[in-house]
C-alpha cells in the first residue's frame, strides 16, 4: 500500500490560518505540506534578535528586516525565516507577504532544525531563485552560505566561522561573520 499525502496550496494554507484552524500550532508550508517548526531556544532567540538589529543597523534604509515573518513562494511555500532582508515596500505588505523578486537574502538560526533548514528549505528557496541563503549552526557555531543556482539548487556552499562577508545584493557592505553567528 502507497501512503499518499495531501497537498495544500497556498490559498487553502490561508484559508485555514483565516478560519483560526492553525491558530495553537507554530507551522509553516513547504512545498503544498504544512511543517511543524521547532521551538527557539534561547541562543536562537538572542542570535537572531541581535543579527537583525545589526543588520537592520548596517543596511539601514535600504532594506526592510523580517523577522520569523512569512514570506511567499511559488512553490507552495509559505516558510517564515528567522530573517528576511527585504525590499523596503511599507503598505505593500500589507497585501502579500514578501515575494522571491522582494527578496535579498534569507537567514536561518538551526539547532534541532539543522537538517531541515540545509537540505529542504535550501532547495526550497533555490528553486523559487532566492539569490542568497544563509544558515547558521548554532551548534558548531559557524555560517553556512548557499549561492549561484544551477539547475533549481545551489552550486556554491561556503563554511564560514569569522571574517567578513558581502551580501550578494549590496557587494560594497562587509558583515562580521561574528555578528551574524553569535549575535556580538
């Protein structure tokens, strides 16, 4: 016997958020199935908090900061980021959330969501063409960079655990790697 799983699309997804259906799970949709996501602990919460004011700090008005927002993709993917570095669109969130062409880059903060956050949502967010991912392993505290897609996944992948980076979107910024990992 074949199990088969139920798919969902994003307007179903928003239909059962609407009907209050979601409203005691901490879930998100990838790929039409919706996910359970794991709990912050408090070096997640401390990291990621203190990255985006930092960011939000060295990119200033440039760039909307998200933090565990939604954003939308094409593929039945409505993930929440622990940050977004999005185009600064004010009302026009209001009406969707953020899109793959309102996109820069995407940050994720993974302890126990390690393997999900590397290998599904990297995919993921690749084949929507999000040009720039990172993931920082909070348990062997470095950044991982995933960049260049070919063929619906990302082609480069770099480790790194000081030093400085520049985002693919604004090449005459450096970020401290520190910053982004340990949140100092």
């Amino acid at each position: 016997m074949s199990v088969i799983v139920a798919k969902w699309t994003i307007d179903e997804y928003h239909r059962m958020i609407d009907a209050g259906i979601l409203s005691d799970r901490k879930v998100e949709l990838l790929q039409g199935e919706i996910v359970e996501m794991s709990p912050e602990g408090q070096p997640h919460a401390y990291c990621s908090h203190e990255a985006a004011k930092y960011l939000t700090n060295l990119l200033r008005d440039g760039v909307t900061i998200r933090q565990a927002k939604p954003i939308t993709l094409p593929n039945d993917s409505e993930p929440e980021p622990d940050i977004a570095i999005v185009q600064p669109l004010g009302r026009e969130y209001r009406e969707h959330h953020p899109y793959p062409e309102n996109i820069f880059c995407l940050i994720e903060y993974a302890n126990s969501s390690l393997e999900k956050d590397l290998e599904i949502k990297s995919k993921i967010y690749a084949q929507a063409g999000i040009l720039e991912y990172w993931v920082v392993n909070l348990k062997k505290l470095h950044l991982v960079v995933f960049r260049e897609i070919l063929d619906g996944d990302y082609a480069t992948k770099l480790t790194l655990t000081r030093g400085t980076i520049q985002p693919l979107a604004f090449p005459e910024v450096s970020v401290v790697v520190e910053q982004i990992i340990n949140g100092t």
